[in-house]
C-alpha cells in the first residue's frame, strides 16, 4: 500500500497536479505569515495593547467556561439520581442571586475598563506631526500629504503590474512572498512620528487598515474619517483593503514604508523633483512622437494590469486594440470614459490632462490601431471642466 501511495504521488507531481514549487513562500515581514494562528506583531502602542487585550479576553473566557462547565459537569455527575440522589425542593436563593448577579458585572466592568482605554488612545488623532488623506478607489489608493513635513506631495498606488499578470496567468510557480501586495508608489512615513491618516472614498465604500499597526478605518464617499499610527521601528508593511469593493477588491493592496528621518526627508526632496518635472503645462502643443510615448508610460503604470500590455483585454474588460471606442473619430467620447467611467472601467480623474492626452494618443496609434488622431491636454481641460 505505501509502495502504491508512492508510486501515485510520483504520478501526480509528474503531471503537474502537484508541485512541491508551488505557491511555497515565506513569513513576509511586515505582513502575513505562514500558518499564521496569532495576530500580527505588533510595530505600534496600540497594537501592543490590542494584542494584550486579545489575549487577556482570551484568557478571562477560557477560565469563566471552565469553571462554570466543571461545576456543571461536577454537579450532574456527583447528584445523579443512579446513585440515589433526589432533587432538592427550593424557590429561591437572595445569597445566590447577589453572587451570580455581583460576579459578571465585576467581570464586565474589568474586561470593558481596558478595552475603552484603548479604544478611546485609538481615536486621539490631535498633536499629529504628519497628516495624509487616503482617498479609495476602484481598485487603488490615492495619497495626498496634506500637513507637516511632505505637504503637497501627492501620488496614486496601485497593484504592481507583474503581481496582476501572474494572477491572470493562475498564480502557477513559485510566488514571491508579497504576492499581490506589492505596489508601484508604497506610503512613505518616518518612523516614531504620529501620522494621522485621513480616509475617505470616490466611489464606493472602501477600508484603509494595516494589522501590524492596529488601525483599520472606512473610507466612505462623501464622508471623512481618520485614524492615526505611531511606527516604532522601520521596515515594509503591508495591509489591504478590508471592505469588499468590486470585482477588483482582491487587486487594492495597501504598503507603508518606515523609514528614519533622514531617509524621509530625502524621499520628499525627491518626490517634490519629480512632482515639479511632471507639472505640465496644459496649453502646451505637442507632437505625436512625443506625446505617444509619454502615453506608453502612462499606459503600463495604469492601465496594463486589465487592459494588458497587448491591448487585448481579459474577460469583461474591453480590449483596446482594434476598439470602436478608440478608432472613433469623436474624441471626446474616450475623453469622457477616462474622466468619469463606465461599466467596469472607473474613473481615472486623477491623471493630469497631459496623463489622459497622452495614453489617449498611445492607444489610437499603436498596435493595429492607426487612427493618426492626436488628443491634446488642452482638450481634456476643456472636457473636464464640464
């Protein structure tokens, strides 16, 4: 019989129904781990204390249904009537009443007083030394530094391109540890600072949270919540959204960057270059070599990951290459599906006017598309003010 078990799992390994390669990964520091039972370790204050009161409330439940099942137990047990035992005849007990009403509101009132204080830490959100919205949306994360060192600085994180094609391909092979937690523009925060995150939606209702910081808070449209995080140490961490917002909800990852104080300063020195550098003038003409290939970086940073790099599509979503949308002579009508959606495709607002000229411009004029057409920056502000 082993020799047959053997010789079958020999079989299936060589028919690849099963790999021995396959989805093996690692703890990911920062994130989920392997057969991970407890919960994250904790970087924050209030994480340490929300894994104290996990366990405590743990702990306090397993001792309360103990010794209430053994006196249960016990008392069936010991007075059956097998061995003689007869009922007794009472009405009531004020004794017991008193006993059996005093212990569970001692209990209550000393598993609640711990819980509220660190609930009520949770929500302090006043003295932040960084303040940062984190606006949702099918399927990404937007973040704007609004107070503090970094105001101003401001930038879309998405999926990483190579973690959606895998998933497209099934996830076969070996799979990095950060599988589909990996973006393209992670949060950047500096270590042992109050960073106060502002969180509201575009959409549909979405939720910001990382477990090894202990916050998680809804992103609502039209409503602004917030929650705050003290990172005790440096490192990659990882969280996702927690609100189930669309067929995309899987594909919306969230990763905060600790880093030193220096290390934070020089990163906001470089985002306010490149923010600068991108700040592009819409009244500017451009040519068709030019603005094309600025609508292929546009192109692979934001739309790849459904539309594919070949422009085919997947599934419901719309494949661009030989589109009637795109050859279509009106321009507007694909202006307007950039900055405001349709169907599955959401709105893609937050690209600059030159951003939608250009990946515009790129899809009409590139695979079999060859339409000649070129949209201009001016045309999409003139569009978007609508």
């Amino acid at each position: 019989m082993k020799s047959m078990n053997t010789k079958l799992a020999s079989l299936l390994f060589a028919l690849g129904a099963i790999s021995p390669a396959a989805h093996a990964v690692n703890d990911l520091p920062g994130g989920p781990a392997v057969r991970q039972l407890n919960l994250h370790p904790a970087v924050t204050r209030i994480a340490e204390e929300q894994a104290w009161l996990h366990w405590f409330m743990l702990i306090t439940c397993v001792v309360i249904f103990v010794a209430v099942f053994s006196v249960m137990f016990y008392s069936i047990w010991k007075h059956r009537k097998s061995v003689g035992h007869k009922p007794a005849n009472f009405h009531e007990s004020v004794t017991v009443e008193i006993i059996w009403t005093v212990i569970p509101f001692l209990i209550v009132i000393g598993m609640a007083l711990p819980a509220t204080k660190v609930l009520v830490a949770s929500k302090d959100t006043t003295n932040a030394d960084l303040t940062i919205k984190a606006t949702g949306s099918q399927w990404k994360w937007g973040y704007d530094y609004l107070k503090g060192e970094g105001e101003g600085v401001s930038f879309l994180a998405t999926l990483d391109s190579t973690h959606r094609e895998l998933s497209n391909e099934g996830a076969h092979g070996v799979m990095p540890d950060n599988y589909l937690l990996k973006v393209d523009n992670p949060l950047v925060v500096p270590v042992d600072k109050k960073i106060r995150i502002i969180t509201t939606a575009n959409d549909v209702i979405h939720s910001w949270g990382v477990p090894a910081f202990g916050v998680k808070q809804d992103a609502i449209p039209g409503f602004v919540r917030d929650t705050w995080f003290r990172a005790q140490k440096t490192g990659d961490f990882y969280g996702q959204c927690y609100e189930l917002c669309g067929k995309e909800h899987a594909y919306m990852p969230i990763h905060v960057k600790v880093v030193s104080a220096a290390e934070y300063t020089a990163w906001v020195d470089g985002q306010k270059k490149a923010m600068a550098a991108k700040q592009d003038d819409p009244a500017k003409v451009w040519t068709l070599a030019d603005i094309t290939q600025r609508g292929e970086k546009v192109y692979a940073a934001n739309c790849a990951a459904c539309h594919q790099a070949n422009g085919k599509g997947a599934g419901p979503i719309m494949p661009l290459d030989g589109s009637a949308l795109v050859l279509d002579a009106d321009k507007s009508k694909q202006i307007n599906v950039l900055l405001n959606g349709r169907n599955a495709m959401p709105a893609w607002k937050q690209l600059s006017d030159t951003e939608i000229a250009a990946v515009i411009s790129y899809t009409k004029n590139h695979w079999s598309n060859s339409t000649g057409q070129l949209v201009q920056p001016s045309e999409v502000l003139a569009q978007r003010g609508k």
